[in-house]
C-alpha cells in the first residue's frame, strides 16, 4: 500500500550522477548527438551559497568581473553556453530564479553570456509563481529563459498580467535580458545620474546598538523624566516607518553644547552606551567612531526639503510610495534622499513611466521592490521637456499631493493599497501619468512591457548617441487564440 519511490532517477544507463558543474558535459552526451539542454538547476542565492558552491561558481565563472553577485543556477547558463559551442544548433532553456533577469545581475550574467558567448534569447516566460507539491516549499518567483547561440527571427514572449495569471502569448523579433522586447542592455551601478538631475543619497546610519532610537512610548517617557531632551529629539523614518505610519524617534544631538548633554543624564546614558557598542565592535571603523557616541555613525541629513523614496517596497502596489519630507525629519538608511528635488522630480518619480522602469529592472528583496540609487535612479531615462510641460508635470504632481492631503488619518500603505486606493488619488496619479507621457511625446501606452521598451530604446539612444542604429525593425504581434499558461 506505500508508493513506489521513483524520484530522484538513479538506476540508468544514461544517468549520471554528480555535480554538473564539475563534470565534462562532452563525456555525458557528445555535443554533436544532442539538440535541446533542458532542466530545472537550484536557485541558490548570493548570500546562501555554501563554500562548495561557490567554489563552483569560481570555476564556472573563471574571475568574471562581478560573478560574486549571481544565483547559483546561473552557471548552467555559462556550462550550457560552453557545450554548445562545439554544435551550436542546440538549443537550451532553463527554469530559473527570476533574480536573474533583474537588478544587478542582468549586467554581471548577460554581459558573459551576451558578448563573450554570443548567446541569444529565443524564448522567455517573464515572472509566474510556481508552488512545488513537496512539504514546507514555498512558492518561487521564477522565469523560464530559451537560448542558443544562433540567431532566430522570430521569437516568442510568454508574459503573465500578475505571477499568479494566465500567460499571454508575444511574438517579437527581440528579446533583451530583462525579458522585454527591447534593446540588448546591461545596466551597471552608475554613481551619477544619466540626467542632469539632483543627486539621489542613502539616508543617516545610526550605527548606535538601538541606544539613540526611541519608540513613542520611549519618547514620552524620556520627555516626562527629562522635558531638557525634547529640542533633541527628531521624527525618525525607515521604509516601514513612511509606508504604515508608525511614529518613531531618534536623539540628534548634532551641536550641543558639553554642559548640556551633562544635564541630561537619560540622554548622556544612552550617549554611553552608544560609546560602549562601538567600542565592543569588531569593525575598526566602527570602534573609531566611539569617539563621537553622541552623532550618527554616517550623517547625510539634508538641510533643505527632500523626496524620501523607501528602499523596499511591496510588489503588490501600483506606485512605490514617495514623499516630501522637511529636514527636521531624519531619515534613516533604510531610504534614500534626493535633496533639494521640485514638484517635476516628484512628479516624474511617482509617474508610471518611473514605476515601469523601477520593476523592470530594480532588484528584489524575496518579491518586494529593492529600489536602488545606482541602479534605478542613476539609469532612469528621463523626459526632456518644455517649460510648459514642466509646468504641467509639477501641477499634476502637486494634485498628487492634495489627494493624499485629503485622507490625513490614511497611512500610504492605505493610500496606495489596490483595494483601497481613493478614487480621488487614483484619478491624480492618472492625471500626473498623462502630463509625463506627453513628456515623453506620447500620448499612450498599449501595455507596460510597451513603456518599458521605450525607456531602454531611450536609455540606449542616451548611452550610445553617436553609434548608428543595429536593432531590427520592432515588429510585435499577439499570437491568436486562448492565453496559454
């Protein structure tokens, strides 16, 4: 009455066991008796790789510039590449991680597999979730990538509405490592902007053990103990403080004077124990700053207003919240600042152009947005407007603004819920997305993989202005019938 246990296959002439990354492939299947490479390798990432692992990955690799960053399962992709040059009309595609086709990776592994393997995309399902049937998985954000080293004219692109949809069916010409039907481009972490835009920065490290943090209820206390602190005592935010709303608190003590802090004894305590943390660290970086417990361990802090952009984020919303924050407020390095930015950068920033961009090609912490400065903001193509555009766009974003302003008891993680979104905030957003399309000279999109091709066309034009056109004529039809999963 018990089930045969036939996973995983062992007993074959065919079968062999070992790491495939070691082994010859030629000595399993001579390249010229094989036409498809197919499987399902281990997603491992980065910062779970055992030292075996990543041995592999060294070999695999051989000192590639940045490999250090990529899942495991991207070295079949390397091993694959190399087999088939001795036949390339083979043909390959892989279950993967989706982290592959995202953040900095894309710039690590295409770059090899692209321009040191003339390897090529055939076929591509974008995201899906896939839910294994075995106890305790959980269920993967993954892509199914098609490749050879041959050339193909027409290609398909499976793309999914949401991870958990329908696939619909692409036929295009093109296929690029993001998975969009665009121009082959590698994003690096550039440390300035493409634009002549302001210059986004991380927020202020504590760097404290917690000692100069404080909750509401720790800060009420502290007040009630020591009414001398509260001059001392600022709004505090990370990415979950901004999103939900939760009050919390830091001391920033920047300037005062000796006999001050002296007399007040809470406050020098915690002062103390900030000394103690740092002194006790292993980092001699750390241990250097202890001679000045009271300040931040790195101090960016703006003295003018600022946009706040939360460094994670929910997939689930339409729009990664962004605000305007007055310097009093501090912000922690869990977000990033953009000093001295207008209603236009605002604008822009919380448009859908922007937001297309930011999931295409910002990295993912589990599924959630992982905003970067070098990689997002400093690649993001901006528009180039006139004056009365500008003006339009900063209108718009200031209707924005007026929207939230009228659900004040509303936290942003309310706001910008797909459920509970105002119709007042949605018809706002819907407006500021208009202004900054006509931005752009367009009056509409089709489709987000459609205002994400035309943002890599735009950054390659800004990248690359004096190089002649090489892509092929965009052509992209929808294949007929029912959507296919």
């Amino acid at each position: 009455g018990q089930l045969y246990q036939r996973l995983p296959l062992k007993v074959s002439p065919t079968i062999v066991c070992g790491n495939a990354l070691r082994l010859d492939w030629k000595k399993v299947l001579p390249p010229e008796q094989c036409s498809y490479l197919l499987g399902n390798p281990p997603f491992v990432g980065k910062q779970h790789q055992s030292a075996g692992q990543k041995a592999d990955m060294e070999v695999v690799f051989d000192g590639a510039s940045g490999a250090g960053v990529l899942d495991y399962v991207s070295a079949w992709y390397v091993r694959a590449a190399q087999f088939m040059v001795a036949n390339p009309r083979i043909r390959a595609a892989f279950v993967s991680t989706n982290s592959i086709c995202q953040g900095e990776q894309v710039g690590v592994l295409w770059r090899e597999l692209m321009l040191r393997h003339k390897v090529r995309i055939h076929f591509a399902h974008r995201t899906f979730r896939w839910s294994s049937e075995a106890r305790g998985k959980a269920a993967v954000h993954c892509v199914i990538v098609g490749f050879g080293l041959e050339e193909t004219g027409e290609k398909t692109l499976f793309y999914y509405e949401t991870p958990e949809s329908e696939s619909h069916v692409l036929i295009v010409t093109r296929i690029n490592p993001y998975l969009v039907d665009a121009p082959d481009v590698f994003l690096d972490n550039r440390k300035k902007s493409l634009c002549p835009v302001p210059e986004i920065v991380f927020g202020n490290m504590p760097n404290d053990g917690g000692h100069l943090l404080l909750t509401d209820e720790e800060k009420r206390a502290l007040i009630e103990r020591e009414p001398g602190a509260e001059r001392w005592i600022r709004p505090f935010l990370g990415a979950g403080e901004f999103i939900n709303g939760i009050p919390r608190w830091c001391l920033w003590i920047k300037g005062i004077a000796p006999e001050e802090l002296r007399a007040l004894p809470e406050v020098a305590a915690r002062v103390g124990k900030v000394k103690a943390y740092r002194l006790a660290s292993r980092r001699e970086t750390t241990r250097k700053l202890a001679a000045v417990p009271g300040l931040f361990g790195e101090i960016r802090q703006p003295e003018t207003d600022y946009i706040l952009i939360p460094s994670v984020s929910s997939e689930k919303r339409g729009y990664i919240p962004i605000g305007f924050m007055d310097p009093a407020t501090i912000a922690s390095n869990l977000v990033l600042m953009i000093p001295g930015a207008t209603h236009y950068h605002f604008g822009v920033l919380t448009s859908l152009m922007h937001m297309a961009w930011a999931r295409h090609v910002c990295g993912r912490l589990e599924s959630r947005y992982r905003y970067s400065n070098s990689l997002v903001y400093n690649n993001f193509p901006w528009p180039e407007p006139t004056e009365t555009q500008k003006d339009a766009i900063s209108r718009a974003a200031r209707g924005v603004l007026d929207a939230r302003a009228k659900f004040s008891g509303s936290t942003l993680a309310d706001l910008y819920d797909p459920v509970s979104m105002p119709p007042e905030l949605a018809r706002a957003h819907a407006d500021l997305d208009r202004a900054v399309d006509k931005a752009y000279g367009k009056t509409a999109f089709a489709s987000e993989m459609e205002r994400v091709a035309f943002l890599f066309e735009r950054y390659e034009a800004l990248t690359r202005p004096l190089l002649p056109p090489t892509r092929p004529e965009r052509k992209s039809r929808r294949k007929g019938g029912r959507p296919r999963s």
